[in-house]
C-alpha cells in the first residue's frame, strides 16, 4: 500500500510549479567580456567585508573589463573603481543582469 501512494505522488508531481520559485543567480565569472551587470549579495562574510571596504556595495554597478588568460583572475570595474579578483572571490559574488 506504501509503494501506491509513493508512487501517485511522484506521477502527481509537477515541477513547473516549482520552477518558478527556484531562482539562479549569476556570478562573476559567468559575465562576458564588457557585459555589465548589478552586485546583490555575497556569500562570504569574510570577503563582504573586504569587498565593501574597497567601494564593492550590494547594488553597485559591475563591468567586466578582461579575464586573465588562464581564467584564474577577472579584471572588473565597479563604479569607477578597478579590482583584480580571484575566480574563488569572484564566485562569491551574486549578480542580476
């Protein structure tokens, strides 16, 4: 009896309905080279701190100028402001297009 209803729950199952309340955000490394895109959070407490200090604020306006040949390194600019940062920095940082 267990395995019946196990199963007309998964055929019942409908993952449109959840689509729309699953939201992927972009990072750093997934923008194009001159792609410009808006900062919304960090996920890192230690690198917030770091990157708020040198003008890096959630809402702040990010242009990607070059990525490093090897693609280790993304060269931004936010505001203004040029930064060199680590592809592990840069994954951290949730983005909107």
């Amino acid at each position: 009896m267990l395995f019946g209803f196990c199963l007309n729950q998964f055929m019942n199952f409908r993952p449109q309905k959840y689509l729309s309340m699953l939201r992927r955000y972009r990072t750093i490394p997934d923008l194009k080279v001159h792609e410009t895109a808006r900062a919304l959070a960090f996920e890192d407490p230690v690198l917030a701190g770091r990157l708020t200090a040198m003008g890096l604020l959630p809402g702040t306006l990010i242009e990607m100028v070059r990525i490093a040949p090897f693609g280790n390194a993304y060269y931004i600019k936010a505001d203004g402001v040029r930064l060199a940062l680590r592809k592990e920095e840069a994954s951290s940082i949730l983005i909107d297009v």
